[in-house]
C-alpha cells in the first residue's frame, strides 16, 4: 500500500491504494484519524489525478469526481457507497431515503452504519447525507468539517482560488481556513 497526506481546507487527508486505485481517502484532523501502517510506502508524488481534483472541488470548479476507485466492502456497504456517489453536488439524502433508494426501505439504520465506514470521504461524499429532520448526524471528519463541506458545496463560503494541497498536512481548522479563504472573483 502507498500513501500520501496532504493539505487541504480541512486539515491533513491521508490518501491510500495500491496503485491500481484509491482505496483510501480520510481526514486525519479529525476525531477519527487512520493509523498508517509499518508496511505502507510513503510516496508524496502518488496520486496525482486525486490531488488535481480535490484542488478542483475545493476551488469550486469539480462537483463530481472521476477516479478509478478500490471500494472493499461486502455487498451492502458497495450499494451504499455507490448511491452516495449519485447524491448530486450541493444535495443532502436522509438515512431513511437513501435507504429507500436502494431497495432497503427499513433499513436506515444500517445504511448510517455503511455511511460510517466509508473508506473514501469526500470523494465518496457521504457528508451529504442528514437526519431525517434535516440535522446534521455522525461524520467520521467531524460535524465541523461536515458543515464546512456542506457549506462550500451550498456557495455559503467564499472559494479558495487555489488551495495548497501538498505533502505534509495541515492541523488549520475548517472554520478558521474557511474566515482566511479569499473570495472568488465573480
């Protein structure tokens, strides 16, 4: 396994595969960091295609991302994270109606489950799923990241014209990176 951790407007990602896709995208900032392992390679030049979209959406210019992903998960998890990459750019789902979506219409509790272990935030935008009642639950990032993203992806913050996303990660929070972005030219 390789990886990298770069910066971004909401701390220090760590991105993660084996070459023939991304297998892991998380927020090491938040509450729930991923432990890298012994055996994995650090390569800051890895992932090129996923640092140039990331910039992209954190500029405001990508809303969808197209990058040969390695989802393991069994086979519920899979149709979860595949209805997550069909919440369009800017819409939030409740658990509930994702659920439905998917042929599962009890099944909203197992969904959030899911929904928590995805291996790919942001990419796999599972910040874009709410409470029923439209209340923001559970984010592995953090609900501070989750409103940021929510937020940005809304127009509500101002653009980054170009965020730094390069090796070494960042410990800025989301709120405070998002009062220091410059606004976007109209």
């Amino acid at each position: 396994m390789i990886y990298t951790t770069i910066h971004s407007p909401i701390g220090p990602l760590l991105l993660s595969g084996d070459g023939d896709g991304l297998q892991g995208l998380s927020m090491q900032g938040g509450p729930r960091p991923v432990a890298i392992r012994r055996d994995w390679q650090r390569d800051d030049e890895a992932f090129p295609a996923v640092r140039a979209q990331l910039r992209e959406y954190f500029c405001g210019r990508r809303h969808a991302f197209e990058l040969s992903l390695a989802l393991a998960g069994n086979p519920f998890e899979l149709t979860v994270w595949r209805a997550l990459q069909e919440i369009p750019y800017a819409t939030t789902r409740s658990y509930g109606e994702l659920a439905r979506r998917i042929g599962h219409p009890s099944a909203a509790r197992a969904v959030g489950l899911a929904n928590g272990r995805n291996p790919i935030a942001l990419i796999v935008p599972c910040h874009r799923v709410i409470g029923a009642d439209g209340s923001l639950t559970g984010f592995g990032g953090g609900l501070e990241r989750k409103r940021f993203l929510l937020d940005l992806e809304a127009g509500i913050l101002p653009l980054l014209s170009s965020p730094e996303l390069i090796p070494g990660g960042s410990s800025t929070s989301p709120s405070r990176q998002a009062r220091a972005a410059p606004a976007r030219a109209a």
